[in-house]
C-alpha cells in the first residue's frame, strides 16, 4: 500500500488548518462584539465546580 494514495498533500493540510483557524478567530471576534451571542454561548457552556465553590473548569 502506498501512503501517498491515503495522506492528502501538506499543501491541503496547511490550507484547511488556516481555513479553520480563520474560522476560529472569525467566530471569537463576533462573538466578542455581539451581546446576543456572548450571552448565548455564556448561558450555554457548562460550568465545573468542586465541593468549596473552585473552577475546575
């Protein structure tokens, strides 16, 4: 079996891991500017607490 007929070109790696790193930092920067959708992602996340009232995380 050939390994270069399964792995994809490092050229496409490093395309989709900019694409989605852009899109990561897309996301963050409107999440920050947008009241509605900080207060969404807030209210959804989940929230880790030990018995004296630490984060975990």
């Amino acid at each position: 079996m050939n390994i270069k007929n399964v792995m994809p070109p490092a050229t496409s790696i490093v395309r989709e891991g900019l694409i989605t790193l852009g899109g990561i930092l897309l996301a963050a920067f409107i999440i920050s500017r947008w009241p509605q959708a900080k207060k969404f992602v807030e209210s959804n996340s989940l929230t880790v607490k030990d018995q004296a009232g630490n984060t975990i995380f």
